[in-house]
C-alpha cells in the first residue's frame, strides 16, 4: 500500500502535462469528506489516504504519494 498525506488544492502550482499524466481516483461525497481511507487508482495501486481531520477533498485536489506520485481526485456524479 502507497500512502498519501499531502494535499495540493486544485493542482495548484503544478504543470498541465503532470497534471494530465497524474493516476486519478473518483470519490463520491461521502469519501471525500473522510480523512483516512484505502482506495484503488486507475493504474491499480492500492492507496492508503490519510489527511488531517476536517480536510475535505474536492474535485481537482491533488493528493502527493510518499514515492512522489500525484493522484487527481475525481468527483463521483452523483444524484
């Protein structure tokens, strides 16, 4: 398990091409309002999540793995 604990607002800051390269994850509301979990990315590691308490993922976010890898959170459609 790769575990991410930084958080990049929007990907601020960050270039498009990394952007675009980045592995992604799709939450719904209720996931993204966590601040621990576990979650598979679309390249099929299995990440460990663990933020500060009260941190509130959004769509864009970018999440910073401790091998240096970004992961781009994706808002689940929801009804």
């Amino acid at each position: 398990m790769i575990i991410a604990s930084k958080l990049i607002a929007q990907g601020q800051g960050l270039a498009a091409a990394l952007l675009k390269r980045a592995a992604t994850i799709e939450l719904d509301w209720d996931l993204r309002q966590k601040s621990r979990f576990e979650v598979t990315d679309s390249q099929g590691r299995v990440l460990g999540v663990f933020l500060p308490r009260g941190v509130v993922l959004r769509g864009g976010d970018v999440l910073v793995a401790e091998d240096g890898s970004l992961i781009r959170v994706l808002a689940a459609p929801q009804p």
